[in-house]
C-alpha cells in the first residue's frame, strides 16, 4: 500500500492549496481506488495504513461535495465491514479443525459475546524454548488486532460523521448506500466495539490484563494508585485508547444530529449513558494530561522511562550508543500525527455545549501553534519535522524491538504525508505556506530535493543501517 502514499500526499497536498483542481479528477479517483482494493482485512498493517492514507481523501470528497469520490469510498468502507465475522462462527470452525484462532478468542469473557463481529487478522506464532524458536513450528492463528481494528474503525466512524454532517439536516439527500452503510456501521460500532471494549471484554495492561477499557482507564488516572508506578509510562493513554475514544465522540455527534430518529438507528437508554460516560472521562483526561500553559504537549514527561525515549536526548548524527534520557520528553511526532483527527471529533461530540465545544477549539488552536513554532522546521525549499512535540528532535526507538536500527533527527518528518497537520491551517495561517512549501518540495525535479525527499520521506523512514552509519 505504501507504493500509493506519496501519490496520493501529492494529490492532497492539491486539495489544501489549490482545491478546484482536484474535484472530478481521474487520476484521484484512480489512486484511491487502488488503495480501497488494496486492504487487506487479515492484515493488521493494511489496516492501520488504510486508515491513514484516507483519512484527508474522505474530508476532501465531502469538503468539495464529490459525489464520485464519497460513493467510492463509502462503498469500498462497507464492503471491508461485510467482511468482518462473528465469534461464534471462528469458535465453531476452530471446535471443527477448520480453523486455528488464538486462544483468546475462544474465550467469551475475554473477547466478547458470539455475535461480536471482528476482522480476522493472521498472525505467525513461533513456539520457542527457552527463547529460541523451535525450527518448523511456525503456526498461523486467526486474532483480533485490536489496535489495527480500532484505526481502521475509526477511519468508518469518520466517514458516518461526514456522511451525517455535509447532509444539510435533510435526510432525503443521503443516498441509498449511505444510508445502509450508516446503519450498518452505527450498530457495528455500538455492539461489537464500543459497548463491549468499555464493559466487557480483557483490556491488555504492560502490568496486568484489566477487566474492560473502563477499569483500565481510571485505574491510569488515579495518580494514588501504586500498582502503576513502577515506570512513569504504565499510566499512559496510547493509541488504542484515543481512536476508541475518538469512535464514541463520532456516535455520539450522530446520535444527536436531527437526523437520528429519521435514520431507523436503535440504542437503549444504558448505551446512551456508556457514550456519555466514556465522553465525560475522555474530557477528563484531556484535562489531566495537558499543562494549563499554551503548549500541546499530551502526557509530557510520562514516556522517558520508556525504552523508545531513552536516546531522546541525543541529537547526533550517528546512531547513539549511550542512553541520553530526557526526563521532560513530549511524545513523538509520528503517534502524535492523528492528534487533529481525535481532537476534532472530541469537539464535535460537544455540539450542544458551548463550554466544552470552545475547550476542544482552544486546543486545536494551541496544537496548530504547537506544531508551527515547535515542530516544523523550514530550510529553504525543504520541510522537515522534529522527532518530537515539544521541538525536541534527538533519536526514536534505537534498537526497536531488537531491529538494530533507529529514528534519527528529522527521520519521523514521513508522518507529514498522511495529511493530518494539513487541516490544522484552519487554525493557523502559518501552516497554509507551510502546505505550499511541502508541495512544491514533494513536485520539484531538483536532484538535490529529489534526494532529500527519500532520505526523509521515503519508504524506509530511518535514516540508519544496522550497523548505525547514516544513509
């Protein structure tokens, strides 16, 4: 899938800086249905790409009203939910040797109720003594891969948001495929996602396993609590947190757009307050995690201790081979990437309250300013980015899960082509000349910034080799 990112970055970049032209254009809509076809539902990282490369097409289709572009991919979307399957089926197929699942999976207190619909990712487990895998007993199992899942589930709960909010409040302009595809996935997410991750289902600890999403979130946030302070970072909210945060916040502007009741969408009472639970702890931690100042730095000083941030302190230009920790560390640039995203369904699940409305549009004003003065750094021609958000640019995950290999200064500026920093020049003028800078770097034929692109922005996105010298 990676083949179609910087074609498509180049495209998009288009539709911030010089928007009619990109409307009815058919290599866009060649380009995006390439990347629909490409998923690839038992992949974990065709999922996890998929959300990102679309995310800023989907915005772009709605924004300029392309009834070609939203139907391909709202169509594309629903053909990817029609594929997910019920537990119950994998279980009776894994009881009949049809099938090998993970063991969790069998597990309904662990991993949900029957009906419960997930994608059937493969993954290669290894069985190993002593650390040593046992030659030619490599197995595949069917999982659930709970982050790619929620990423890409995101990516669908946007496109109902879109779907719901540049329909005007009439229900008659939606189509007859937008209209099964809001259903279907309203419930999908209600019933397979949201409901049973917050109450149910085995939400997965570095310390230990907690009973379901909710237990594991207070249980962060309770700064009296001992069990969590052996590593600083054992109290974090990652990923997979924001993006089922981010779902909740998109169900719920749906469940009060005036479009709800005409919509035939069901939810009970006890539903309702989950959303709205789940919305009020999300506002809470936002407020926990981020300084009262005018920065956005989410949970600064909470991953130092964290393998990945130990060489955050080092700039060099050679991979490090001493640990430079940097107590006071924001997150990186890379995760950080989708905070527009999470932020702006945070804010429009506040539809209908003016206070937490405003506090979520202060925020994405502070993170565009963030990323203006503390992350993008301007040379010229070219654009690059600093590894972390508070300007701090020193090394990213040396020796990553035993790779031998690192992030170094600048080497997570790739993160600018899924398009997300883009939207934030609503907020920020700055970032409009910046978008242009990145598209005329990203179309120059000058060797020099041809060269520049791939050691930056290509498809490796380190700039070491094994044996640490710079490339």
């Amino acid at each position: 899938m990676k083949i179609f990112f910087f074609t498509a970055f180049l495209i998009l970049l288009v539709f911030y800086c010089f928007a009619d032209q990109l409307k009815n254009d058919q290599k866009y809509y060649e380009i995006i249905s390439n990347i629909l076809n490409s998923i690839d539902i038992q992949n974990e990282n065709s999922l996890y790409e998929t959300q990102q490369v679309l995310m800023l097409p989907l915005l772009g289709a709605f924004e300029l009203n392309d009834e070609k572009i939203k139907s391909l991919l709202t169509k594309g979307l629903n053909d990817s939910l029609d594929n997910m399957t019920e537990l119950g089926k994998l279980r009776n197929d894994a009881k009949n040797n049809l099938i090998k699942i993970d063991e969790k999976l069998l597990n309904s207190a662990l991993s949900g109720n029957d009906q419960r619909k997930i994608f059937t990712v493969k993954r290669i487990y290894e069985n190993k003594i002593m650390g040593k895998v046992i030659p030619f007993t490599k197995e595949v199992k069917i999982t659930e891969a709970v982050l790619s899942e929620l990423q890409f589930l995101y990516l669908v709960s946007s496109a109902c948001k879109y779907i719901i909010m540049y329909n005007q409040k009439e229900s008659k302009k939606l189509s007859e495929y937008e209209l099964i595809f809001i259903k279907k996935s309203f419930n999908l997410l209600l019933n397979s996602i949201i409901i049973p991750f917050w109450t149910e289902i085995e939400a997965w600890h570095w310390k230990k396993s907690y009973k379901n999403m909710k237990e594991r979130a207070i249980a962060r946030l309770n700064r009296q609590n001992k069990e969590l302070s052996d590593y600083s970072y054992y109290r974090v909210f990652f990923d997979e947190d924001k993006h089922f945060f981010a779902i909740t916040s998109d169900l719920i502007f749906i469940l009060k757009s005036p479009l709800f009741n005409r919509l035939e969408l069901k939810i009970t009472e006890y539903e309702k307050n989950i959303l709205s639970e789940i919305q009020d702890l999300t506002l809470r931690i936002m407020k926990d995690r981020l300084d009262k100042n005018e920065e956005f730095n989410f949970q600064k000083g909470m991953w130092f201790d964290h393998s990945d941030y130990h060489y955050a302190g080092s700039n060099s230009i050679d991979k490090p081979e001493k640990k430079s920790i940097k107590y006071d560390i924001a997150e990186d640039t890379a995760h950080s990437h989708r905070w527009p995203w999470w932020l702006k369904s945070f804010l429009d699940s506040w539809i209908d309250n003016e206070n937490n409305y405003n506090y979520y549009k202060s925020l994405l004003k502070r993170l565009s300013n963030q990323i203006v003065e503390k992350v993008f750094f301007i040379d010229g021609e070219k654009v690059l980015l600093n590894n972390f958000m508070d300007g701090t640019n020193g090394w990213y995950r040396v020796n990553y899960m035993d790779s031998g290999i690192g992030y170094g200064p600048y080497t997570l500026s790739h993160s600018a082509i899924y398009g997300s920093w883009l939207i934030l020049a609503h907020y920020n003028d700055k970032l409009k000349e910046i978008n242009k800078l990145l598209y005329n770097m990203s179309c120059s034929n000058d060797k020099e910034i041809i060269d520049f692109r791939i050691k930056y922005y290509g498809k490796n996105y380190s700039n070491t080799k094994k044996n640490g010298t710079t490339t």
